[in-house]
C-alpha cells in the first residue's frame, strides 16, 4: 500500500487517525483515536457509553476478526414489563413506540454500555501505540471546545415524525445536557458556537491513566453506579462487571469474483451477506443503474432480507437463527425466483411510524495493508450524563420488541439487533474496500448499494457513494429526492407504495476505501460534513 487513509463523518476524527497513522500507529490504533474522538465531536452519534461493532484486518500478525459490542439489557429487565405500553412500531423497524416513552430517553433506556470495553480490547490486542497516546486527540478536543458543526446541529433541531422524543429534548433531559448544549437563558447553541465539555475531559484523562475497567469496575463505574440506582435506572454495578465483548470470526460470502466479510448477528451483515447472495442471480449490470427493474429488484431483495431478520435474527446467545440457511446461495437463488416471477413481498409493522437514526462510522488503511472498519453508536442518545462525567448513554432499550416470545423481545442479558455491518472485501486475497455507515436500519441497505456501485457499475469511492439512493426495509419503498419522479411513477402503477424524501442524500450515510493499484480512493458520504484524508 502506498499510503494510509481515514474517511469518517467527522473531520475532527479524520485528522486524528491520521495523526495516529503518521506518529506510527497502525490501522487500529488511528480507527480507535478516530472513534474516540467522534464521540466528542459528534457526541449523540456516538461515545463511550454506547455499542457497536468492528472487523480488523492485520495480514502480518495472521488476523482477522470481528469484535462486537452490542449493549446488553440489563439483569433487571423483564420479559413482559413494557408489554401494555406499546403505541407502535418505527416504519423500518428501528424500534417501538411506547407510553411515555420510557424505552426512548431516560434512566430506564440504557443498555450495558459496550463501547470503551470494545475499544481497549482491540488496542490491546492489535494496536501498536500506547493507551494513552490513542486517547490524546480525544482528550484535546473535549478540552479545547467543539465547534458545532452543520450536521451535527441539523440532528439537534429535526423532527422526522417518528414518534420518539425529540433531540432538542434529550440533549435539555439532564442537569449537565443543559449547561453543555444550551445557553443560560434556554437557547439551543447553534452551529459555529462552541460546546465546552470539561467533565469529558477528565474522564477521559483518567481512562487513559488508569484504564479502561475503571468504567466497568473502578471509580466511574461506582459513580454510574450510583447515578441508576438514584433515578430509577435499569443499570447496576454487576451489570457494569459482567459486561463482556465477543470476538467472532467473520460472517462470508462470494459476490461476483470478490470475498466479503461482515459481521455476524445480532448485526446487519447476515442480511448484507443474504442480499448479495439474491442479486448475484440478475445481471444488474445489463440493468440502467437505479432504472425501473433495478429499483424493483434491489427493493424486493432489501424486503425479503428485512422479512427474514424481523422473524429469525437476533442475540444468538437467546434465539436460533438459521444463518446456515439465510446465508446459502440455495436460499438466494429460490428467493430470486420469486422476485423474477413478479412476487411481491410484504414487511409487516404494528402500527408504523417513521424511523430515526444515529450513528457514526470510521474505516481505515495504513501502509503495511491493515484494514478496519467500526460502526458504533448511541442508538437513540437515552439523554442521560451523569454529573461530573459528561458522556451521554446509549438509549438501546428502545429497539427491543416488548412483546414476549419474539426474536427481538426483552431479555436479561440479551442484545438486541441492528443494521450496523462494518465490511471488507477482497479481490484474489487482495485487500479490495473497506466499509460501513451509520443510518439505523438504513445502514445494510446504504452499504449494499454502495457495493453494487462499485462491483457492479464500476464506479468510484465517492461516486458510490454519492449517486442516489433508495431503500426497501419498510411496508413502501422509500426513495431521495434525487431518484425521478417518472421511475416512482411506474413503480406505483405496478402497486408498490413509494415514499420520497426530501432529503437529496439519505439511506445510511456510507464512508468507504476502496484500494485500486495499491492506492486508496475514499468516497465520504456527502449528506454529512465528513471527509477522506491520506496519511
């Protein structure tokens, strides 16, 4: 490789893996300063308080792995205790409506936190600089002031209608919200103005002092600790102690020529993995790209993987999923009949409002060939920081199904599905594209269409990102507003329900690499304010 590279939504987290990269670090040391940094730039995307998922790739050390760290419901959970709150059901199936909200933001929303676990793990075991020096760029930030960004403030101050607490809301929900994200007089601070975090700050100089378990076992663990039991929270000391990552080998298939690599469940990639395995049986390249059959096709095929992850995916530790079967090419040329012969497949939600999303990715490659990619998040920020710590909870518990006897359904201990698919593919053993995207149950479908571009329509990084999207994981199809009106025309006369946003770039918001003659080419996904840099 002739250079390294970092793309990620933020450009302050860019410049830092970079950083890391030219100080000598390697691939996973830059995606963890990068990560780090995110989650005090673009705090309610993501931080050490939430959940995700990474893949590593280091051929010198023989590694290949996959971490994931999904937020665990806590052991106080049960099974039927949200069961007679149910209003509803997000339109994608990003999570539930309930009364009151309580699975959505406060004290009884946040799941074991995942995050900083996952972090230090992979650090040790394959980072090259020190713990410290990784958190630095970290640190300065959250010392220094955030400038407020575009779209982080376009988060802070939409509505999508989907029934869930509003941002501006979960960022006012605690003492300390208040002050960091709101002037003395109750305005909202707006972009350009600075967010002063100190609290941040010296949490994280202490991690980096003492370590990560301090979260789980030491002295900020008590203070969570403390925080839950105060204010009706779900969350314990033992939760926090229990709390353990799994590294799995990672979920695979053939598409076209090309390895991919994915996660595995309770993460998107099976349906990743299920979706190229359908279309590999079209010629979509014989196909106008996003022309009327290309729509149809791709959308069934998001349709049918969203079927089969709404009744069979979820924590392999608490439900059997037939992977086996979801990931065979039997499976997917069967599937691809149906959607030959014109069946249309119908996505079943109780009640369907509109969906949210929050979520932050970074994909890195350095010099020597090594390769990661991490998508991790806050799911819905909870709004909870406890005083002097300043990082916000995840909000997880609201994807969980309150309805007992289901794949997603509440559990002690259990983690709940999401979209979230960081990816690498190779051509020939040869490192080929690095991948992933935040977007709620958007991001498998961004990523599957960013591929396609690629492999199939032999576009560039950027443009694979950038050229319009659609996405079928819902009851309609839902489209941008770059996809003409003449193509969703059509597609209503042959009775598919179609819903436009306004939006010009939407469905997950797809960062990639991709190597071509030993040269990375990033494409940055232009809904955001991030970037690609070279190191």
């Amino acid at each position: 490789m002739n250079q390294g590279m970092v793309v990620a939504p933020q450009p302050e987290a860019v410049e830092a893996g970079v950083l890391i990269l030219r100080e000598g670090g390697n691939a996973v040391d830059a995606g963890i300063a990068c990560g780090l940094v995110q989650g005090v730039v673009d705090p309610q995307m993501t931080g050490i308080a939430g959940f995700g998922s990474l893949q590593a790739y280091l051929p010198e050390h023989k590694v290949h792995s996959c971490i994931d760290f999904h937020g665990n419901a806590p052991a106080a959970v049960e099974t039927d205790m949200w069961e007679d709150l149910i209003e509803g059901e997000t339109r994608d199936g990003f999570g539930f409506i309930l009364k009151n909200r309580v699975n959505d933001v406060g004290y009884q929303s946040i799941t074991v936190p995942g995050s900083l676990k996952a972090y230090s793990e992979a650090h040790s075991r394959w980072g090259r600089l020190s713990w410290s020096d990784v958190l630095q760029p970290a640190i300065k930030e959250a010392r220094r002031g955030v400038t407020i960004r575009p779209h982080v403030y376009k988060w802070w101050t939409q509505d999508d209608g989907s029934g869930r607490v509003l941002p501006a809301e979960r960022l006012g929900f605690s003492t300390s919200g208040k002050r960091i994200y709101f002037h003395p007089d109750g305005r909202l601070k707006k972009v350009g103005e600075t967010l002063m975090n100190p609290d941040l700050a010296n949490t994280l100089e202490r991690i980096a002092k003492v370590g990560a378990d301090d979260f789980y076992k030491g002295e900020i663990a008590r203070k969570i600790a403390a925080d839950m039991a105060s204010n009706g929270g779900l969350l314990t000391a033992q939760d926090l102690e229990n709390y353990s990552i799994e590294e799995k080998k990672p979920l695979t298939t053939n598409y076209r020529g090309l390895e991919v690599f994915t996660n595995n469940p309770p993460g998107g990639g099976i349906m990743l993995v299920e979706m190229l395995n359908i279309l590999e049986n079209f010629n979509l390249q014989d196909l106008e790209h996003n022309s009327l059959e290309y729509i149809r096709i791709v959308s069934e095929t998001m349709k049918r993987a969203t079927i089969d992850k709404d009744r069979f995916v979820g924590d392999p530790n608490f439900v059997e999923i037939p992977i086996a079967k979801l990931t065979s090419k039997k499976y997917a040329h069967d599937v691809s009949k149906l959607i030959e012969n014109g069946e249309k497949a119908a996505v079943e939600r109780l009640n369907p409002f509109y969906e949210s999303k929050d979520t932050t990715q970074v994909s890195v490659v350095d010099k020597e060939g090594n390769a990661f990619s991490m998508t991790h998040s806050l799911g819905m920020p909870s709004g909870v920081i406890t005083e002097g710590l300043g990082f916000m909870y995840n909000g997880c518990m609201g994807v969980f199904d309150p309805r007992p006897g289901r794949a997603g359904s509440l559990s002690p201990g259990k983690s709940r599905f999401s979209s979230i698919c960081p990816s690498i593919l190779f051509d020939q053993g040869k490192l080929k594209m690095v991948i992933g995207a935040p977007g709620g149950t958007h991001i498998v479908m961004g990523v599957l269409q960013a591929i396609l571009n690629v492999v199939d329509f032999k576009m560039s990084m950027q443009d694979a990102v950038s050229v319009p999207r659609f996405s079928g994981n819902s009851p309609l199809i839902d489209v941008s507003n770059r996809i003409p009106r003449f193509i969703t025309e059509e597609l209503e006369k042959m009775g598919y329900p179609v819903c436009r946003w306004p939006q010009s770039y939407c469905f997950a918001w797809v960062h990639g690499i991709l190597i071509k003659d030993d040269m990375p080419m990033g494409g940055a996904d232009p809904a955001t304010d991030g970037m690609a840099l070279t190191a």
